[in-house]
C-alpha cells in the first residue's frame, strides 16, 4: 500500500534523533505553507471536503498578504455539522469574523489562535515535551484536541500572530514514527496493539441505523474520534472523522442513515480493511494507519483489533491511542466512561447572569406548575437582525434581561442574543456596529437561528421536562451549550399572530422549583416531575455545586480583560478573586496539616454581569485592560453585590438555594464550608440546580 501523503509526511526529512531521541518540535512540525490555506471568505463545505479528500486533520486561515491568521480543524467542522450551521457558513463566520469587511482583511478581527483548547510550544523544544500537550486528559476541550500550534521567532511578519512555525497532530507523530524518525520513550519495542488498544467494552459503539447528528455527537465525545457500528448480527464498520466531514461537504441531513454514508466511503468501508492483529507492533499498526488503501484518498488511520489468529475484534486503535505509548503516559486507555463523567461534572458553560429586577411572586396553584407560569412574569428585549451588537447590549442594561429575542423584519425568530454572547464579543473586541445577524452566524453565537426549533418547548411543558431539556443541551452540544430555552405560547392579541415565543433562563427554572415544591406538597399531582422536584429541593447544596477547584481564580491586580478571559477560556461565566496574601509571594507557602499549600482568601466574584456594567460604566474592553480587578470592585461597589448577599453553607437544602438566587438575583451563590466561617468551599449555579432536577426525573422516569 502506498504512504497516504498527508500533513502527517508533508515536509518530513531524514532526522537522526540521536541518543536520548533530541528531536525539536520544529523539526518535526508541518509548516502552514505545505497545509491547505483558505481565507474567512471560504465556505466550510470547501475546508471540510479538502480535509476529507487529502487525509488531513488542520488548515491553515491566511490573510491576503500570506500570513497566517487562524486554523480551522476537523473538530471545528463537525462541531458545527452537529449544531446545524447554516451549509454556506463561512471560515470567517466560523472565527467570528463575521463582516464582509473582516472576511477580506489583512488583519482580522480575532485569530482562531486565540480560542480556548489549543496548546502550543516554542520551536526549540523537544519532542517529549510536545508528546505531553498532544496527548489530552479525558474530558479536554473539544475544539483543538491534540493539535499543537508551534512558535517561530525568526520571522517579523509572523511574530505577530504568534505560530508560524506550523503545525504538529498526533498524524504527524504516528507518522514520524511509522518512518522509524521516533521512537517509544521507554525503549520497549515489544509493546503490541493488545497492549494500547481501546478495550471493547469502553470503545465507542453505535446501532447501524443512527442518525448522522448521533454519529458526529459520539465522535465528538469520544476523543479516539471513532465509532464502532453495529447491528444484531454483529459489528458492520467504523465510523470516522471523514465520514462526518463528507457528510457535511455534501450537504447530508442530521436525520440521513449514518451507514449509508460510513457504506460510501471509498475504498475502506468495510471492517477488513481496518483489522489489524493484537499481537502486531505498534510500529506495524503506525505503518498501517498511515497507509492508503487502494481506492482511497486518504490513509486508513483508525484500526480495528482482532484477536490473534482469529477474527474476534476485541478493540479499536486510533492515532492518539499511539500517542500515548509514545508519551509513556500511564494508560494507554481514552477511557470514554471517564471523559463523560468529566463532561457532565464540567457541564456548566458560560451560564448566564441575570441583572437587577424585582422577583414576581407566582400566586399558588393546585395544579401542577408549567413553565408558562414563569414566562409570563417578565417580559424580554426584542432586537432585529438589522441592529448591532451594540443595540442589542443596551437592551440587555436597559431591561434588566439577561437576553433578548432577536427577530427578522417580518417579526419571524432568528436566535436570542445573550450575556454570554456580550461577554464573548467583549473579550474578543469585535467591534460593536457589527450586525446581530453577522453575529448569529458566527461560531460563538449562544443560540443561534439554527437551534431556535430545536430548543423551542411547548409552554406545557412541566419544569422537570425544561430541565432536562437544559441539561440535554449541555451534553449534546458540547462547547455549545446555552442555559436558555425558548416557549411556544399560543396568543390571541391584535397582531394576528398565532404564536408567541418566550425565553425561559435556567434561573427561572431554579426559582421555579419554589413554586413547583409548594404545590406538589400542597396536594397537587404532578406525577414524576413534581417527585422530581420535591427530591431535588431536599438535595443539599454539597451535592450539587462545583468544588473550588474547579472553579477559575485570579487575583485582585489582575485586570478586568483578564478575569473576563479566564471566564471565557475556561468556559465559566464566574470567577473567584483572591486576596493577594503573603504566603502566596513567599518562597514557601504556608501549608495545612496535611502539607497542603494553604488557599488565599475569597474575597469577591466577578461574573459576566460585570461585563454588562463595565458596558453601561461606557468603557470600552481597551480601557478595561488597564483597569485592575481592584478598582473596579472599589468603583463599583454601589452597584455590585458582595459575597455576603450571594453566599449559602453547603448543607443547606437547595431549596435554600433556590430562595437565595430568587432573593439575591443571582445565578451564583457562594457556598460557605459551615455557618459564620468565610471559608469558600465552592460555587453552585442555577444551571447546577437545573441538572440535579433533570437528573432526577430522568431517574425517577427510568424507575416507573
């Protein structure tokens, strides 16, 4: 078979690694010159069809004058694919570069770069250092998974963006080492695919029949990026990377038969063509995967293996399964039970924040409460396509709303513009007369036109079935998750409209539970849901919040375009202030009993609500970055709650909780280790109350 010629070969010499293997990333790295170059004005179906086609896994985004601006991945196509982007969506709308005048200029407005997930690593390293940073803990971020962006000092025109020294993936690793230009780190020549290999029982395995939106949804979440399908009479093939990318290059319906697209794959459908021996070498199986077999275009790249001697599969083998060997990492599995535990323990992605505003009582019914009962309490900003970023932020100031509607002329919904769009659009500087509809398309849009049906309840709906609806967009969209649905309700006022959308946050739902408990305890019945609800109210809040952590921190000197960085990177939309103490500047920090360094003090939150006052302060994010954390505690203060309004000890019911946000307005509370002590033990959040009830009555409805 010949040697698929893709960025895992391109520009590769003849390297003698020497004793102890003193290799340079920058020997090794693919530069952007020998990858695909497209600029913010291509579509994705173009990018994501040279991929496929050509057996790569990156692209480089260049400016008209050549430089390298940006880099688009696989992840970021099927991430896009299994959201419903629009089949025209362009590198720029992508990035967020949404203007047809940043889609042509020489210096966009954000390098994809500066996105959350990508590691990168100066020219002059070597090779074991790299290994670490491609080789991802289960549950890391899902756009740049195990690529490594290399620095280049040696030239003025690429200083700037900061990575031009080019580009290295695990494909590039297994093909290094496939060409004897690697080796293992321990010296162990004998280690075999049984030996590193994804266990059957952990691999990824999907029914025949599915869905291509569940296709890609399993790839995502698993980090191998392969899927085993299977029907009743046995294992069929696996699904790939390439797969979803020719599914999205042509056009194909979330709802198309994945088989029908695994089957057309050309030259290697089938499971004999990705079989490789368990007693084979690592190096054998690096050698396979980077072959192409006849009628392909690309390399075959995941493996299937089978028992020796007999044709028992009894796991898969992906590029980053050898990349791991290489690295001497401590396991060899991706394990993805563990990835989806950290996922759903990391479920809270930007979560909104709500703005001052009197809480409206609900009066008590004995009928079980619905989310129109909570709908109809507030109403919402209303923006049109037309208007911009700017517009649509002074609504949220002026309506104490965190979110508004955005509609077409014709009054049709296009998506809903949030804080969480604000302060991603804060951090990254676009410019605030870009048009929300621009926005919307771009992708870091909270909710876009796309999602509207999808997230879109009937305002019957009981409070247990939006939370798991919240909690299911959490897990199935990843890196993509809003904590705001939209009702349908029906409407019989003059506009002749039959319908009327609402939106519904998930600190309605939380305050909701209030109302939900008093009535079920009251004698309504409410079935499953009201039990869901009366059983998450007596959860207490230990159970249920995020420890410490796993929150973001930073200091009280840092600036402001600092702490909004951290909360957008991290994907939190709270971050913990410390206090500057001693100890932390001192050559050894004090430590506790156990020998554990000691934690400074909490002393105050920022969240995405601070980005909404720094907006109504009319500053703008340049003048934030000279601004400390400090200061603008200080010069807010008149307006900004302190820990004590927002804080709750952690064996408190979170029915408490629930009381505390109404009271507060507050999506946040901070959760105190015991009554009087200032010790902060974590952050619980609205949403963390929404997946504790959608957790339960999923539970409860698994048990009838």
């Amino acid at each position: 078979m010949a040697n698929q010629q893709s960025s895992s070969s391109v520009g590769l010499k003849e390297l003698d690694l020497g004793i102890g293997g003193c290799l340079t990333v920058s020997q090794l790295a693919v530069p952007h010159e020998k990858l695909p170059c497209f600029s913010n004005a291509t579509q994705l179906r173009d990018v994501a069809e040279q991929l496929c086609l050509k057996g790569l896994t990156a692209a480089v985004i260049f400016s008209p004058d050549g430089v390298p601006r940006g880099l688009v991945t696989e992840d970021d196509i099927l991430q896009l694919y299994l959201q419903g982007a629009p089949w025209d969506i362009t590198v720029g709308e992508m990035c967020g570069n949404g203007s047809e005048a940043n889609a042509t200029s020489s210096t966009p407005r954000r390098p994809c770069y500066d996105l959350p997930g990508f590691a990168s690593i100066s020219h002059d390293h070597l090779i074991p250092e790299a290994l670490q940073l491609v080789t991802p803990l289960p549950g890391a971020s899902v756009r740049g998974l195990s690529h490594l962006l290399v620095e280049r000092q040696t030239s003025s025109s690429t200083r700037a963006c900061g990575y031009g020294g080019g580009v290295i993936s695990p494909l590039d690793l297994v093909q290094a080492f496939a060409d004897h230009r690697l080796a293992m780190r321990s010296g162990d020549d004998d280690t075999t695919a049984l030996d590193i290999m994804e266990p059957l029982q952990h691999a990824p395995c999907l029914n025949y029949d599915c869905t291509m939106q569940k296709m890609v949804r399993e790839l995502l979440a698993y980090p191998g990026r392969a899927v085993i399908m299977s029907s009743k009479t046995g294992l069929k093939g696996l699904a790939t990377v390439r797969d979803a990318l020719r599914g999205f290059y042509q056009q194909a319906a979330r709802s198309k038969n994945a088989w029908e697209m695994v089957a057309m794959r050309p030259g290697s459908s089938t499971l004999q063509q990705h079989v490789i021996s368990s007693a084979a070498s690592i190096r054998d199986a690096a050698t396979m995967m980077v072959s192409t077999p006849t009628g392909a275009s690309a390399c075959l790249r995941d493996l299937i293996v089978v028992r020796a001697d007999t044709t028992e599969v009894i796991g898969i083998l992906t590029p980053l399964h050898l990349v791991h060997a290489l690295a001497a990492k401590p396991t060899s599995s991706l394990n993805i039970a563990a990835t989806r535990q950290l996922k759903n323990k990391a479920m809270e992605v930007h979560p909104s924040n709500p703005r001052k505003r009197r809480r409206h009582e609900t009066p008590i019914k004995l009928r079980p409460i619905t989310i129109a009962d909570l709908v109809v309490l507030r109403d919402h900003p209303i923006c049109t396509t037309s208007q911009t970023l700017s517009d649509a932020a002074h609504s949220l100031v002026d309506s104490g709303r965190t979110a508004c509607l955005v509609v077409s002329g014709q009054g049709e919904v296009q998506g809903v513009f949030t804080e969480n769009d604000l302060l991603a659009a804060l951090v990254e500087g676009t410019m605030g007369n870009l048009a929300i509809e621009k926005w919307l398309r771009g992708g870091n849009a909270r909710l876009p036109g796309f999602l509207v049906p999808a997230l879109t309840l009937p305002a019957t709906s009981s409070l247990a079935e939006a939370a798991v609806e919240m909690t299911a967009v959490a897990e199935e969209y990843p890196g993509f998750a809003c904590h705001h649905l939209l009702v349908c309700q029906s409407s019989s006022d003059s506009s002749g409209h039959e319908k009327q959308i609402k939106i519904l946050s998930a600190l309605d739902i939380a305050m909701g539970l209030i109302d939900a408990v008093a009535v079920q305890t009251a004698g309504s019945d409410a079935g499953a849901a009201g039990n869901a609800a009366v059983e998450t109210a007596a959860m207490t809040v230990q159970h249920a919040m995020k420890e410490r952590c796993d929150v973001s921190c930073c200091r009280m000197t840092d600036t402001l375009d600092e702490a909004f960085r951290t909360m957008f990177d991290s994907h939190q939309n709270c971050v913990l202030v410390e206090s500057e103490s001693e100890s932390s500047h001192a050559a050894q920090p004090s430590r506790d009993a156990h020998g554990v360094p000691a934690k400074s003090r909490v002393v105050d939150v920022i969240t995405s609500n601070d980005a909404i006052l720094v907006l109504a302060a009319r500053q703008t994010n340049k003048d934030a970055q000279g601004s400390s954390i400090a200061g603008w505690l200080e010069k807010s203060a008149s307006v900004r709650k302190t820990i004590g309004d927002r804080a709750i000890v952690a064996d408190a019911h979170l029915f408490d909780a629930a009381r505390a946000m109404a009271l507060s307005e507050s999506h946040h509370l901070m959760v105190l280790a015991a009554p009087g002590s200032e010790e902060i033990t974590g952050v619980i959040s609205a949403l963390d109350v929404v997946c504790a009830l959608g957790a339960n009555y999923r539970f409860d409805l698994v048990e009838l």
